[in-house]
C-alpha cells in the first residue's frame, strides 16, 4: 500500500509539471517548395496556446507578416518589411495572417490555437479578403479546411 501511494504522488507530480511553450517557424516564401508563387509554409498550423510563432522570410521581396483576424484579447501584430518576427499566440482560436504586400496574390496563412472558438467568424473573414485576391483566392479556404 505504501508503494502505491508513492507512485500516485510521483504520477501527480509528473501531471503537474508546466508544460514548456513551442516555438513553430512560418517561412514565408517568394518561390515556395512546392513551386507556388509567394506562400506561407506551412500555410496551415495547430499550436497550443501560450506557445509563439516565428515568421521568416527566406528570400526578399518585402514580405510583411501581419495578422488580419485574431481570436477577441488577441493583439494583433505587423512585422517590418523582410524582418522575422516572433509573435505569441495567447488566446485560443483561429488567426488569419496575411503578406501585406502580397495579399491580394494570395499569400495568407492559418494559426489554429487550442479549440476553434471563433471559426465562423473567421471563414466570414477569410472570405472578404479573398474576394479581394488576383490569385490564391482558394489559399484561406484550404488552410481554414485544416482546422479540426
Ligand atoms: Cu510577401
């Protein structure tokens, strides 16, 4: 009985250990991997709350990685022109992010944090914007496809 009890304290402690943020990495892409024109990779990614995200840009074209939807108490953010940024995602939900200066090409991305709280409001969104786009007008809606 004695050993039993040990365990369950061992177990306890281990259940209540902080959990230590990720950190996830978004290149932003004029030619992407794949051979697609100006792209976020990946376009799509889940994250748990608390954890941060950096944008990169690999190659320089301007790239500007901002956000243009975020969950309610999320600030928002704008990266300089051709500079990484490393953003904390600390509200659970869905973030859309565009390129500024490629978004109406179709360079966007999807941060999904925790449980999808605001997804509705998000797909209302992402479909203004991509009302908007030359090309890629499909780019949100596969990403946004992702979130599960
Ligand atoms: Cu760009």
């Amino acid at each position: 009985m004695k050993t039993l009890n040990l365990w369950s304290v061992v177990i306890l402690s281990c259940l209540s250990l902080p959990v230590l943020a990720a950190n996830h990495e978004v290149r932003m892409m004029t030619k992407g991997s794949d051979g697609q024109a100006l792209v976020f990779e990946p376009s799509y990614i889940k994250v748990a709350v608390g954890d941060s995200v950096t944008f990169n840009p690999m190659q320089k074209a301007g790239h500007t990685s901002y956000s243009v939807f975020e969950p309610v108490g999320a600030t928002p953010w704008q990266a300089k022109p051709d500079t990484p940024l490393t953003v904390k995602i600390d509200k659970e939900g869905v973030y859309l992010v565009e390129c500024f200066v490629h978004k109406t090409l179709g360079m966007v991305a999807v941060i999904q944090a925790g449980k999808p709280v605001n997804l509705e409001a998000a797909r209302q969104k992402a479909a203004e914007e991509s009302a908007h786009m030359m090309v890629g007008k499909d780019r949100f809606e596969k990403a946004l496809a992702q979130v599960k």
